[in-house]
C-alpha cells in the first residue's frame, strides 16, 4: 500500500504502529520527501506529508504529529510562515520543528521562532535521523 500527501503509513502491510512517533514531512520536493519518509518508516517512525506549508498547517491539525520536518521554500505558503502560524496554534516549540532547507543564512530567524533544529540541503539522512531523535527526546527548542 502507498500513502499519498497527507496519508499516514507505518509498516508494509500499511498498518500504523501503534505508540511508534509520528512525523509530518513538509517539503515540496516529493522524491527528497519521500526518501526521507522511507528511511523514517524503517525507523518505526508514523509519516504524514505535506507539499506546502498550508497542508501542513491542517495535517498538524488533524494529525497531531510528535515533529515536524518544514521545509523554506515552498508554494502557497512558505515555511516560515508556515511555522510563524504553527507557533500561533500550537504555542512556540510544542511541537518540535526542524528546518530542512538549501537556505543557510536564514537560521538565525528561525532560531529566534524557536525552532529545534536546522538542517542544510544537501544532507545526510543518518545525520537527519539523529537531529530527529534528539529532538523528539528534548521536546522542546535549543534555545
């Protein structure tokens, strides 16, 4: 079974695990999505995915995910607006947000929204899987 944006996936069979964290992917780029979404489900991880920041306003929503990776650059509404209004919803950092963009001048802004980690395209995916689990462990931003 393949889940589309917005669907949730766990294990082959399609089925969620029950407990296992849940991630929402926000990223335009569907192949980087997915590639990241793969190497989270083997990790035991629930995926959901957005391709604009106003789909991932509503899947947090409906999803209520643990974490959320937001990219920068997207169509109808970018992630920093995306996350300016996840702030406003949610309250600042109690979602755990890391920012996965070809951006680097930009952390310190998204710092300052509190932001628990960034991460610069291109990337490693194990390092990706080690900022995701510290993240998730703090529950809350760096700073």
């Amino acid at each position: 079974m393949t889940a589309g944006a917005g669907q949730v996936q766990g294990n082959e069979e399609g089925d969620t695990m029950a407990g296992a964290k849940k991630i929402l992917i926000a990223d335009d780029e569907q192949q980087l999505a997915l590639a990241v979404k793969i190497r989270l489900q083997s990790r035991g991880y629930q995926v959901v995915t957005a391709s604009n920041g106003e789909e991932a306003l509503e899947m947090a929503k409906q999803e209520h995910p643990d974490l959320i990776i937001l990219d920068v650059l997207m169509p109808v509404m970018d992630g920093y607006s995306c996350l300016r209004e996840l702030n406003t919803r949610f309250g600042r950092g109690k979602i755990p947000v890391i920012i996965l963009t070809a951006r680097d001048r930009m952390k310190d802004l998204f710092e300052l929204e509190g932001v628990a980690d960034y991460v610069i395209k291109p990337f490693d995916h194990e390092d990706l899987l080690v900022r995701i689990e510290r993240a998730l462990k703090r529950g809350n931003p760096i700073i």
